[in-house]
C-alpha cells in the first residue's frame, strides 16, 4: 500500500507561479490613486489627523512670554494672557491670540482632536447601527422589515436641526459622574448625532441585502446547515461593505459640519472645552475686535476636513464599487 | 390612489402625534424648567420666592399637573379637566398635587378657574385668548413663559413669519433660477471647464459649514467695507428704521430707512449665504439628473427626427430631468425652513428661527413646542406633496 506523495506545495507554486492574482486592497488602492483630488484628500486628511494628535505634544513643550504673568510659560489651550489678547499672527503666536489671549493655534489643534473623534465616534456608531438593522429588515423581510421600515420612516421624517438643538439644549444640565466635563459633553453630542445619523446606512444595507438574498451563495449557504445570523454576518454583511465604507466617508463631512454648527450655537460643547464650531461662537459680538483671525481659521479646517472627506469618498465610491451610484 | 391618500394621511397624524409626544416627553423629563433658578439663591433673601408662591407660578404654568395632564392640557386644552376629574372620582396624590379644593381643578389655570373652569359664554375680539387654554388642535400654543412673557405664542410667531418667508422665498427662487439653467448647461458640455467649475462648487458648497461662510460675509463687506470706506451693508436686523448708517449701502443708494430698498438691502447677505448651499445642491441634482435624461431613447428619437438641438434640449430632455428636482424640492422645503435657524442667528434676523434658539435658550418650552410642532406638520404635509406629485408628473409610477 503506497500511495505515491502529491507535493501539494510544489502545484500550488506552479499554480500561482502562472499569474499571482492582486491582493484586492491593491487593486483599491490603484484605482483610488487614479482620482486626483481624492489622493490629496486623503493626504490632507493624514496632515490634518498628524497636526491635531501631535501637534499640542509637541507645542505644550515650549514657552512663550506671557506678558499677564510676566514669565514664560508653556503653551497650553486654558492659559490666559490678558495684555496679549486679539493679536494679529507673530512669531510667538502663529495664528494670534483670542479675546482672553489664548493661543489660537494651540485651541486649533487641541479643537480638532475633539471636533474629529466626534466625528468618528458618531459616524462608526451610527453606520454600524444602521447596518445591523437594515441587514436585519431586508434578511428577514415580513413584518419585521414593515416595523424597521416605518420606524427609519419616522426618523427621517422628523425635522433633524431643530430635534437636535432641541434635544442638545435640555441635555446642557447633565453631568455623567466620574467623567471630565468635556467627555460628558462630547458623549451626550456623540449620542444625539448618532440618534438621527443612522437612517442612511439602514435603508442602504436593506436594499443591498434585498438583492443579495436570493442570490445563489444564499441559497447554498443555507442548504448548508448556516443558520440565519451567520448568513447576515459572513455573506450578507461583508457584501454590503463597500457602499457602507464610501457612505461613511461621506458621512464624515456632514457629521463635522452639524457638531460645528451646534456648538456655534452654543449647544454643543460650550467653552472653555474648544472645537472648530465654538471657537466661532462670539465672533459676532467681537467683531470690531479680532474678529477676522479669530474667525478664520477654524472655519477653513472645519471647510478644509469636510471637503477631504467628501472627496475622498467619492473617489472610495469610483475605487471600491465602480457600479455603484450613491 | 384615493385609499393609498387616505392611508397616508392617517399615517401623517399619527406621525405628527407620535412626534408631539416624544419631543414633550423629553422637554418634561429634562433638568431645568422656567422656574429652575428661582428661590434657589443661597444667601440671597431678596430673591427668595416662598413655597406658596412658587406653587402660584406652577399652577400659572400648568406644571403642577401630572405629565399625562400637561401633555393634554398643551394638545387638546384645559376647560375639560375639572369634569375629567369629577367623572374619575379625581385620582391623584392630595400631598403634592392638589392642595388647595382637592380636585382637579387645583390642575386648571387661575384664570381658567375664575371662569369657572369653562370657555363657556366668553367671547373675546382676537378670538384666540379665553380664560381656559383650549389646546394646539384649537390652534391656541398658550402663552410664552420668559422669551414675552405672558404674550400669546401665536401671537409671537406671526410677528416672525413675514421675514422668514422673504428671506425663504427669495433664496428658493433665486436659487432654482440660478441652479437649473447651470444644471442643464454643465450636463450638456460634460467635461468642459464649466462643468469643471460647477462640480467644484457643488462639493464646496456641500462642504461649507454656511454659518462660518456667513461670518465672512459679514466681516468682509459688513466690517471690512466699513474700514475702507466703501459702501457697506448691515450686518443683521431687517431694517434699519429710524436711521441708516453713514457711509452704508442705503446712504450711498440714498434709500429711505423702513422703505422696501432698505429691506431688500438686508436681505443681501443672508441670501448669499443660504442661497450657497441649495445652489450647490441643486445644480449638482439638475446635472446628474440631466445627465440621465440625455442617455434616453427619447432623446435619440427626438436627434434623429431632425430637431435642432436647442430644442430637443429644452423641449424634450430637461422638462423630463426638472420632474425629479422638483420632487426633491419640495420634500426639502421644511428642511430649508428650520436651516434658516442658522442664518438668522448669523444675521440677527429676527425670524422664526431666531426666535426658536432664542426660546430655546430660555425654557420657553410654549414656543418651542409650537414651533416644532409647526415644524412636524410642514415635514408631513411636504412629503405627501411630494409623494403625490411623483404620481402626477410620472404616471407609470402607481401607489397600491
């Protein structure tokens, strides 16, 4: 009884050796590079990311006169300087100062961090969210989908910026405990945003799944013995990924935009926390003042981040899935 | 199509009462009232407020009554309560509601009780104002708690409507007569530097935080203009009734202070700035809507008989690609109506959604309510709209 050996590894090698097909990532991101302004996009994007993480380590490090204290002290987004305030750029201050002559530049960066992970946390939470549930309605279909439905319905109908000033200005009050005021703050924003933000994914995982359903690799699955939750989550899920991804991008951009807008209302994250919106939120009344440079730059990153990310999703769009139109 | 309107209405007032619930419920349930503050002083005596009349306030407000009660009492009235409560034998915990008969009509107004508890037999002149708030459906959204206090809410908001409805009116018409022609013409010449011009814009404008582009606006031809001695415009308000600034816009144009120019004037600027973002959104949908109908058989059809281009585009393609903006139109109008909440603050217009953040602000929930609930009814009320009008322009689509 011998069985002659198969060098199983030697075939694979002659196999592959022919034509190694490309790793599918590759494949994105040659197709990505060849949408200009979504490479620049995401390399802005990189900067931006870089400047809001590293930025303040690096700038808390250093000194500056601090002509109210006499001294030098160490840049930091709280420190006050009242006899250097509303300065135009200098070299101890690259961007001025503010009407208490903090370091705007500082706040900038210290701002987007907050302005960013706001955006992201809601964004991920919201498109999971809306995942899951339109991957459910459409799977399952029947009265669960009829339920899921009208209630994304009633979400989508309610008129969103006045629910969220509304829910954002009776939720001021609240203080988790044990938390930094500004993670409470942000935690309660974050919640709010996603609240309204989910609808989109929902409707574009349930049409997806729809087609996907009665597909034959549905079919097989299930003859397999796979139950219906490791269908969702092994085919039907992985499937729906790419417009998910490119909705998200787009997402992004909107997200920094309606955190913006709230706290420049003065409903979102009230000062001396900064983000890009609140930094904006008295410029009115300090127009004769600083008013230019303090209201300049934050606007342009939060302009600068919500036009990267909504080019870079659509050149993720053409990259990913070139069928798809969002 | 007659059952599927019905059916859609029934499912709006029950949208709409869903909605009116679920925003009460949580302004209820939410820290912080209008009497939040009050008595609450420490170490100031003078603006103490005694336990007797802090009840006082809360009857006046109606805060004192169960959740259920208020709610009630804001959708449907207060001149049945005392009857209600009669008829259930007045349920309720005596300690801390009812303190004075023990009934429920502890929960009416005082003015309501002084009448007797009724509206009945009362006529007044506005035909709004009766001594027992009658309720939303009866169009009475009480009165305002701190933004004018004791006014009527309806009052107020009919003081706010006119400028917003200028302001809105001017930026939807401006917008759809900038937005299509731009639309049709960069869907045309697909690729040329036109087309190149408005995609840019249309990603900019979606990725402009508007109220930053509006402080802009403001600095640079409200503050900047000033400094240079140009002609500058207002930089908020509607008019600038009694007297116009020297060395402004009006001054130069010699417009009267109060008289439409002066009006006009100011609308400039918050026009530019909300006109932004539908401009941009909208000329991106004519372009891609466009696009679609230049793809289309009928268009070939159309060449082929020898019509001259002029013609076909007009005649034949962009009436078939408008169908589709003016659905999304109208869907949007409600949305355009509180993104004016926005530019108003920028602008201190004193608008609808000036007064809402203003209201907003101050825990005046009567008008924060009504204006939501103005809101929800207009949100409900476009989307049938907007449901029925796909019928009606594109009659292969059928409602079952």
């Amino acid at each position: 009884m011998s069985v002659a050996k198969i060098d199983v590894e030697a075939i694979q090698d002659d196999v592959f050796a022919i034509e190694k097909p490309e790793a599918l990532l590759v494949t994105y991101w040659k197709r990505l590079r060849r949408h200009a302004l979504a490479t620049v996009s995401l390399f802005t994007l990189a900067a931006i990311v870089l400047l809001v993480i590293f930025g303040p380590m690096i700038m808390s490090q250093l000194t500056y006169y601090n002509a109210d204290q006499g001294e030098y002290v160490n840049y930091s987004r709280d420190t006050i300087d009242l006899l250097t305030t509303r300065a135009g750029p200098s070299l101890e201050h690259p961007l001025g100062t503010d009407e208490l002559g903090r370091d705007t530049l500082f706040r900038l960066m210290i701002a987007g961090r907050l302005s960013l992970t706001i955006a992201f946390s809601v964004v991920l939470i919201s498109e999971t969210f809306g995942l899951f549930l339109g991957g459910v309605s459409g799977y399952f279909g029947g009265w669960v989908d009829s339920v899921i439905q009208r209630f994304t319905e009633f979400v989508v109908v309610l008129p969103s910026l006045p629910i969220l000033l509304t829910v954002a200005s009776i939720t001021r009050g609240i203080q988790i405990p044990f938390l930094a005021e500004e993670w409470t703050q942000s935690i309660i924003i974050i919640v709010i945003l996603s609240m309204l933000n989910w609808t989109g994914a929902c409707r574009l995982s349930r049409a997806m799944i729809l087609s996907l359903r009665n597909q034959e690799f549905a079919e097989a699955s299930r003859a397999l013995g796979m139950s219906n939750m490791q269908i969702i989550g092994r085919h039907m899920i992985p499937n729906t990924l790419a417009p998910i991804i490119v909705n998200a991008t787009l997402g992004l951009g909107g997200v920094i935009l309606v955190e913006s807008a709230l706290s420049f209302l003065g409903f979102g994250i009230n000062p001396p926390v900064a983000t890009w919106g609140n930094m904006l939120q008295d410029v009115q009344s300090d127009m004769l003042g600083a008013g230019f440079w303090k209201a300049f730059f934050p606007g342009f990153f939060i302009l600068t981040t919500s036009l990267a990310f909504n080019y870079l999703g659509d050149g993720l769009r053409d990259a990913l899935d070139p069928r798809l139109k969002l | 199509m007659t059952n599927y309107l019905i059916r859609r209405a029934l499912q709006m007032v029950l949208v709409v009462f869903v909605s009116t619930i679920v925003i009460y419920t949580i302004l209820q349930i939410a820290p912080g009232g209008p009497l939040d503050g009050l008595g609450r002083q420490n170490g100031d005596q003078k603006s103490e407020i005694s336990d007797a009349q802090r009840q006082r306030m809360e009857q006046n407000l109606g805060l004192n009554r169960p959740g259920y009660l208020r709610y009630l009492g804001w959708a449907v009235g207060e001149y049945w309560i005392d009857e209600l409560g009669d008829i259930l034998g007045n349920p309720g915990d005596p300690e801390t509601q009812l303190f004075i008969t023990g009934t429920w009509s502890d929960y009416q107004s005082p003015t309501c009780q002084e009448a007797g508890g009724t509206n009945a037999g009362f006529v007044v002149a506005d035909g709004l104002s009766r001594p027992c708030a009658r309720g939303i459906v009866l169009f009475d959204f009480g009165e305002s708690w701190s933004v004018a206090p004791g006014r009527q809410v309806i009052d107020i908001l009919a003081d706010r409507v006119p400028p917003t409805v200028r302001l809105l009116t001017t930026v939807v018409i401006l917008s759809l007569v900038v937005a299509i022609p731009i639309g049709i013409i960069s869907a045309v010449r697909q690729y040329s530097v036109l087309d190149y011009i408005v995609t840019t814009f249309g990603f900019f404008g979606i990725s402009m935080p508007v109220f930053w582009f509006g402080l802009m606006l403001i600095i640079l031809f409200g503050q900047k203009f000033r400094e240079l001695g140009l002609p500058f415009f207002p930089s908020g308000g509607t008019n600038s009734f009694p007297r116009v600034a020297r060395g402004s816009l009006q001054d130069f144009l010699a417009i009267d202070p109060g008289s439409a120019g002066d009006y006009a004037v100011h609308l400039v600027l918050p026009t530019i700035m909300l006109t932004l973002v539908y401009l941009a959104g909208w000329s991106r949908f004519m372009r891609a809507s466009m696009l679609e109908v230049l793809r289309q058989d009928y268009v070939r059809t159309a060449r082929a008989k020898g019509l001259r281009e002029r013609t076909v585009i007009y005649r034949h393609a962009a009436r078939n690609a408008l169908i589709p903006l003016i659905t999304i139109i109208v869907f949007q109008i409600p949305g355009i109506f509180s993104g004016a909440v926005l530019t108003e603050s920028v602008f201190s217009y004193p608008g609808m959604g000036r007064l809402f953040i203003d209201a907003l602000g101050r825990n005046d929930w009567p008008i924060v309510m009504g204006f939501l609930y103005i809101n929800a009814i207009l949100v409900v009320i476009a989307t049938l709209i907007g449901d029925v009008l796909y019928t009606i322009v594109d009659p292969r689509i059928r409602f079952e």
